[in-house]
C-alpha cells in the first residue's frame, strides 16, 4: 500500500504549463515584456540622470534603480517584490526544510507587517509570538513602509545573534517588545500519536520537500496499529510547497478528482492539480483541524478535502493567502517575485483573503492571564508537542474526537445492516 502511495508521488500532475509551484511563489520562465510606455520610460531616465548629477549628495545608480523597482512593485499587491542576489538565494534555501531565522511565517495585511504562524519548536514559537500579531518595529524601527522582502532581510541573521520585535496583538494597549534569538530552522514536519479509541493523530507543520514521505511513514505506521480514524492537524501550518500539499490530499481520494487550480490573467497561469491514482487511505474517516494560523497550502488541503465532502473541517477560519506569485529570475541575478494568479478549491471557492469557514466552529480557549503580561499565548499555540490523551485542554482537537468516534459507530452500524 505504501510503495503504491510513494509511486503515485512521481505521477501527481498539472494540466498546464510545466512549472515547480508553490503556494506563495512558481519558479517560471522570463516573461516578455509588453508594455508599450517607451515615453514613460523616457521620463524615467531622465529623472534618474538628473538625480545622479545634482542630488546633493552621490547615491549610487544601482540603489536607485532597485529602488524604483521596488516603489513600482509596491503599487501593485503585497506579495509582488524584487529579491537583490542574496534575498533570492535565501528564497531558495527556505523550501528545503533548513533554514536560518526566527521560525514564523510574515506576510503584509492591511499594510501591516503580520505573523502568518509560528513555526512549532523554534525561537519565535518558545517566545509567544502568535498568529496574527503586528510586528511594527524591528529594532526600533517601523515597518510601515517596509516591504515583504525587506523585512525577511531584517529578521533573518547569523545564528545565535539577537533581534527586536515590537509586537500589537488584540489586547495589548502598547507595543510590547519581543527579543529573540536566531537558529537554525529544521522542522520535521510530521508527528503523530494514536489517540485513545485508536485514533490516529497527526500534526502537520508545513510542507517542505519530505512532508509526503513522512506522511506516509506515519500512515504506514497507523496501518499496523489498525487506527479506525484519523485527525490531521494544521494548525499554526504557514504552507510551502504546493506539490505536497496535493501529495498530502491526493493521499485520501479517489483517482482523477481536481483538488486545486488556479486563475490569472495569462492563460498560461491557469493551471488544475489533479489526484492521479486512488490514495492509500481514502475510505478512513477524516477530521482535520485548522485556525487562523493555517495558510496557504493548508488552506489548499481543507478546501479541497471539505469541498470532496471528504473531511469534516473544524475549528476557525483559516488565514486567507491563496495568491500565485511567478519568480522571475533576472539576469544580475537577482529576482523579481510578482502575483499572476489565486488558487481556488475545487468547488471554485477563491481562497485569498476569504479563508476557509471550518464546517464547525469551534474557538479556541481564551488564555489565562499572566501576572506582568497583557496576553498569554493560547494552549494550542504554546504547546508544542504532542497531545495527551486527556483532551481537555484543547476544546477543537476534543470535538474532533468525538466527531469522529460518531462516524466510526454509523459506518458500522451500516456495514451490519449490509451484512
């Protein structure tokens, strides 16, 4: 069962053009250029020439063609961004599962510079930092006019140095400040636990390069123990790459089901992500767990998973990034990250900036309060290990226990009246 799901791994396809997606960014081809603005341009090195001759100082033309670049990025979304040589090589390095930082996914909402998740076990998760916090300074300084690619450069750093946040989050009346220390970031992605009732639990915290395949040794692992019905876990799951996210879907349905495809402006960005063999497990039943910290390739899971009636959705809305963004390698190389397209569910549900509504809602325990701290971090967000068996404590992971220990009882209830 485990070599057929690892052999349908190299099978997963896109009906479209051959590009390496992921659910923030595609690595493509040099688009052509199509505007016809020559006068525009014209104005443009003229203001630039002027500039270089009598500002009253010398500024280098290499800084102030970057910076055009990235005002001219700016006006567009905030996900589009230029990526000097050494931001593009880092973009690189983050899908490979290691890499150096604080461990939280940011993005820019409402023009805020805004934590997507934590990432489990790192710098920024041990110090409380939640989802969708506001970081409005680093080291002092505002992030209001800071771009997406801007501040990564500024968080990131050497290992073992220091950085300060200033962070706003709902009940704070100030700014309070976070001071953290960079590490290395190796995230296993996978951990599980049979839960009592032999249910099988499993935590997704992104999806890197080996997520299948550490998904498939947990499934493997579950099959032995004869689990009756599973839980996946992605709260707090910022995303990665867009083709675990359907290897892990295409894990629990049937062959030749569409489980995402996107939409742009270009034909050559509409692009469909299809099941291409039956999953190992697409009969088990299924909850999956998701809050506002579940994003992106999260995002692409639930949706598609509850829009195939396939699993039942609980928890809270899911954060709402479902933008394609093209990189474009450019020829000093440096790169240029620029929004084409946005994902939609199956049942074309547009995920960005709408989310997906959990088919029960279920908050999450509001934090008790810390002598000296104007908020603590919710439980499901500061632990960071595995679940006990006592589920007290997390009301979502509770409800989908009991969800599923009902549906286990009417499936055999149907099976013995079929028999």
């Amino acid at each position: 069962m485990m070599q057929r799901a690892r052999e349908k791994r190299g099978l997963l396809v896109f009906v479209a053009a051959a590009l390496i997606m992921f659910t923030g960014a595609v690595m493509a081809k040099r688009l052509p250029f199509q505007s016809d603005s020559y006068e525009d341009l014209k104005i443009f090195t003229e203001v630039l020439s002027y500039v270089e001759a009598n500002y009253v100082q010398e500024v280098e033309p290499e800084k102030l063609i970057h910076g055009a670049i990235r005002g001219m990025l700016r006006t567009l979304d905030t996900h589009s961004s230029f990526m000097p040589q050494d931001i593009y090589r880092e973009m690189q390095v983050e899908t490979e599962g290691r890499f150096g930082g604080l461990g939280i996914e940011i993005t820019i909402r409402d023009e805020i510079l805004t934590v997507v998740s934590p990432i489990e076990g790192t710098p920024a998760f041990r110090a409380g930092i939640q989802a969708g916090d506001k970081i409005v300074t680093v080291e002092g300084e505002s992030t209001k006019d800071m771009s997406l690619i801007e501040a990564v450069k500024q968080l990131r750093g050497p290992i073992d140095t220091s950085v300060t946040i200033g962070v706003m989050r709902e009940g704070f009346t100030e700014p309070k400040d976070f001071t953290l220390t960079r590490a290395i970031i190796q995230i296993k992605s996978v951990r599980s636990k049979v839960l009592p009732e032999s249910i099988g639990y499993i935590r997704l915290r992104s999806f890197h390069k080996n997520t299948s395949e550490e998904l498939d040794d947990a499934l493997q692992d579950f099959d032995e123990r004869n689990i009756s019905a599973l839980v996946l876990d992605l709260r707090n799951n910022p995303g990665g790459l867009l083709e675990q996210a359907i290897a892990v879907t295409d894990e629990f349905i049937d062959g030749g089901q569409l489980i995402v495809y996107t939409k742009g402006r270009l034909a050559n960005q509409n692009m469909k992500g299809f099941s291409k063999t039956q999953g190992s497990h697409p009969d088990v039943p299924l909850v999956i767990l998701v809050n506002g910290g579940s994003a992106s390739a999260s995002e692409i899971v639930a949706g598609a998973l509850q829009d195939l009636k396939r699993a039942t959705i609980i928890g809270t809305k899911t954060f709402g990034k479902g933008s394609v963004q093209t990189i474009i390698p450019l020829s000093d190389g440096s790169g240029l990250r620029l929004t084409t397209a946005k994902y939609y569910t199956p049942n074309g549900r547009m995920i960005h900036e709408k989310g997906i509504v959990p088919d029960i809602i279920v908050e999450e325990p509001k934090p008790e309060p810390v002598e000296g701290e104007p908020s603590a971090a919710p439980p499901s967000r500061r632990r960071s290990g595995l679940p006990e068996d006592d589920l007290s404590g997390d009301p979502q992971l509770q409800k989908a226990v009991e969800t599923l220990k009902a549906e286990v009882k009417q499936n055999k209830k149907k099976a013995a009246k079929a028999g």
